[in-house]
C-alpha cells in the first residue's frame, strides 16, 4: 500500500491544474514537435526528433507522478484544522530563543513545501520540530549549525 500524500487544498488545486496543463496542451505541442522533426527524414541522426523525444518522456514521467500523487493524496481540510497545537495546515509564528528573530511558517506536506514562501514540510526538521507543540513551547530542532530552539508563539488556520 502506498503512504498517503498529505496536501492543502491550494497545493490540491496547484497539482490538479499541472496535470490538467500537461495532460491537454503540452501533450499537444510535443506531438506536434515530434511530427514535425520526423518530417525532416532520418531519423537516426536528427537532434530536432530525438530532442522533441527526450521531452515526451519528461512530460509523460511527470504525468504520471502526479498521476500517482493524486490518487494517494490526503487533501487536509482547512475548517478541520486544530489551532491548540502545530499540525498540518497551520500557519505558525516562532521567535529563535537564541537570535531574537521571528519566523511565520505554514506547516504543508512535502508536495506543496516551498520554503522561499515560508511553506515548510511536514517532514522537514522545523516542520516535524513543531508537530505537536502548543503556544509557549520551545521545540529543539536539530540542525547543521547545531540545536535551534524556536518558540511557538501564535499558532492560527
């Protein structure tokens, strides 16, 4: 059996619309791609073919990843999200005990984690850090730069 994809209902969407895209457009231009450069003749030494061909098998492998995704996701329910404790879907505001700095984070599974928009995974260190821990908590996390202890300041849907 497979392990269920934890997902929010935005990174749902996100995914469902990729493979929308790529199942209808991309599929399309590709194939035009490929007749294209099999109308050059030879097909053993044109790059235009065997480039148009690298590409089918990228757009189809990517396909069927969120093919797979989809089908084992677990979409989390925004009205059910609990906000006496961090778990997936929370946003979360913390202050580095040591720096001083505060951090706001949203608590996503790993398919929607995007950290440069403060999305962190479940399973990341800070993510899996957190699960759990209530307003006023400290969570030891460990590091590369060593133990990082993030206080649980707000914690909201």
């Amino acid at each position: 059996m497979e392990e269920k994809i934890i997902m929010t209902q935005e990174g749902y969407q996100k995914t469902k619309e990729r493979l929308e895209y790529l199942t209808t457009t991309k599929r399309q231009e590709v194939a035009k791609k490929l007749a294209e450069a099999r109308s050059y003749g030879d097909l053993s030494e044109n790059a235009e073919y065997d480039n148009a061909r690298q590409e089918q098998i990228s757009v189809e492998e990517e396909i069927f990843g969120l093919e797979t995704q989809l089908k084992n996701v677990e979409v989390v329910d925004s009205k059910k999200i609990n906000t006496k404790t961090v778990g997936v879907g929370c946003t979360v505001n913390v202050t580095n005990v040591k720096t001083k700095q505060s951090f706001e984070y949203k608590i996503v599974g790993g398919a929607d984690s995007d950290p440069f928009k403060g999305y962190i995974s479940n399973a990341s260190p800070i993510g899996a850090g957190l699960l759990g821990k209530k307003v006023g908590e400290i969570a030891n996390i460990k590091t590369p730069a060593g133990i990082t202890q993030l206080k649980v300041d707000k914690i909201k849907a």
